[in-house]
C-alpha cells in the first residue's frame, strides 16, 4: 500500500485513515487526486481488518467503510472518536481526570471547568512533573537552536543574522537566566506526556471552526495541558504506588519493631546495561517502555534497582521480567 503502513489491527486502519484524512481532504487544502487514492486503499482493507477483528474478538461489526468516513469527516470540522453529544462535559472532565490520575501517577494534573453564555471549557493543566521538563544547553538539538533564534530575533534580544556557536550559546544561556522557561525546550519525556493527554482530551471534542471566516463550532474549547511552555509547571519527585494484589497477615509486635527500623543502606551501583523494549498495555493498549537489566544482580542489588526504579516512576513486572515505565525512560535513566 501507498499510503496505509505496518497496519497493526483494526482500530489502527481507521486511525491511519482518519489521520490521513485531515491532512489531504480538498476542504482542508489537500489533492483531490490523492483523496481518491487513500479512498480506494481503504475500501481495500476495510472488510480485511474487520475480519481479523471478528475473528479475534467474536464481535460482530456493523461499520462500513463508508459510514467511519462520515463518522470522521463533516463538512467544515472533526469529530473525536470518543465524541458524544449525550455526554456532558463535566462527565468529560471526570473521564480525563481519571485517565491522568491513572496512567500518570507520578504527574499532578488540574481538570476543571468553565461555562460562559455562548461556550463552555475545558481546562486541563499539568502541575507537578516528576522529572525536568526542559532540555539541557548540551541536549539542543540544531534545530532547538536554530528554533530559539527565531524566538530570540523576534523579541529583539539576540538580533545577529550570523553568529558562532559560542555566541548563540551564550545568548540562550543569558536569556533563561533573564527572561525565565519561555525560552526554554520541553524535553523528549515531557512532550510524549503532554501530547498523549491532548489526544485523548480531543478525541472527546467536536471541532467545526474556519478561521478565516470567524466560524466557530466547538463542543468546548481546550488549549492543551502545557500553558507558557510549562512555566508553571513544578518539578516534584514522587514514587508510583502500585496497588496491593494481595492482603498479608497482620504483624507481630517483634515482627513491626524490626520492620520500623528498615533495611539497612545498600550503596547504589551504577554501570549496568539497560536494554529497553517499547511495547503495548494489553489492558487499554497504551504505550508502556519495559526496562530490562542485561547483568545477574544478587537480591540485595536487586532491591537497590528496584528502590530507584520506584523513584524514577516504574514498576516491576513479574510477567514482563522487567521495570515497565508509561513514558520513554531513556532520558530519565541517561541511556540510548
């Protein structure tokens, strides 16, 4: 196929179409010709997944081709996947509050509400990061940089049109001390964070506005979970609870005693080799990173591990054999 690659299942045909959709519809400034070519490869495919997706799920389907491209597209706007004009937006706002609270435990986000006359909001905001959110002077990219002198250029700080590295370098690292975040780069962690939660808030909005007509039609408004490039946003360590699987007996009065005292300091080891794998949460098919240690750790290495794993925001997974993380770890345990 041209247009449709590595199709995983039958949700991800319908999300490649739609995705594929809003970038080349004629009402959105795309080709006809090309429209036209992504229709006939997904009327192609259509039955094909929908076949595997009843024969792996028992379910019966009652969509068409034709009645997901309606679903997708109005004429003017978008409408989420997970759209209803039955669901209020307070029970959205509960919705997406407990999908951050779950699959972003370490992070502190707030979800409210507003209401006007003629329009109603959306406000989601994260709070707290457990992690930095910013890049490094030395973890800029060329195009960080080159993207930081346009933001320096415009509001007249750094005004040279050619320059050195040094120069340049000298001129970002004075306007964060000066001007504060808004002239800094979210880092990798933060993004992948911040845009998974803007996803799934949209995916419950109906969008059908044209700018250049100033024609709005919104189920709400949403402005995204980072407000002023994070600025806002306060770096606060925390440690995942996991959820007790199992109750144990109550401890002796002995047993508690020897318990409060706590395991004796283990000196943390660093050099191991991380080997770290991307794959999919089978509960909600979200991606989840597994950690896995390369070397033969004895228990008490082992608990040291496992100890900063737990601060870093992972988990040990029996069933995987390794330390599942819901955001990229690679950054956060400085490896590639």
């Amino acid at each position: 196929m041209k247009y449709f690659k590595n199709v995983k299942s039958f949700e991800d045909l319908k999300s490649q179409f739609r995705n594929l959709l809003k970038e080349n519809h004629p009402d959105n400034g795309g080709d006809a010709e090309k429209m036209k070519e992504i229709n006939v490869e997904y009327d192609a495919l259509f039955p094909i997944w929908k076949n595997r997706h009843e024969e792996k799920t028992g379910e019966t389907v009652t969509e068409t081709a034709e009645s997901t491209r309606s679903q997708f597209y109005t004429q003017f706007g978008w409408e989420g996947k997970n759209h209803s004009w039955d669901r209020t937006l307070k029970e959205v706002a509960q919705i997406v509050r407990a999908y951050v609270k779950e699959k972003y435990p370490t992070y502190k986000f707030s979800v409210r509400t507003s209401y006007a006359s003629m329009c109603q909001e959306l406000h989601v905001e994260m709070k707290e990061s457990p992690v930095e959110i910013y890049k490094t002077i030395n973890e800029l990219t060329e195009d960080d940089r080159l993207a930081l002198w346009r933001k320096l250029y415009r509001n007249n700080i750094f005004t040279k049109d050619s320059w050195t590295n040094a120069e340049l370098t000298e001129a970002i690292t004075q306007a964060w001390e000066e001007h504060g975040n808004f002239y800094k780069c979210l880092n990798e962690v933060t993004k992948s964070v911040a845009d998974d939660v803007d996803a799934f808030v949209k995916s419950y909005n109906y969008h059908d506005c044209d700018g250049m007509i100033d024609y709005f039609d919104v189920d709400f408004y949403y402005f995204g979970c980072l407000r002023n490039n994070g600025e806002d946003v306060k770096i606060v360590p925390k440690t995942a609870r996991i959820k007790k699987t199992r109750t144990a007996p109550a401890k002796t009065k002995k047993a508690a005693e020897k318990s409060a005292e706590g395991p004796a300091e283990i000196p943390e080891k660093s050099g191991y080799t991380y080997k770290i794998t991307r794959g999919e949460d089978t509960r909600d098919g979200s991606t989840l990173w597994v950690v896995r240690i390369q070397e033969t750790l004895s228990k008490d290495e082992y608990i040291t591990e496992n100890r900063k794993m737990k601060n870093l925001g992972g988990y040990y997974s029996k069933f995987k054999h390794g330390f599942i993380f819901h955001i990229d770890p690679s950054e956060i345990l400085k490896t590639a």
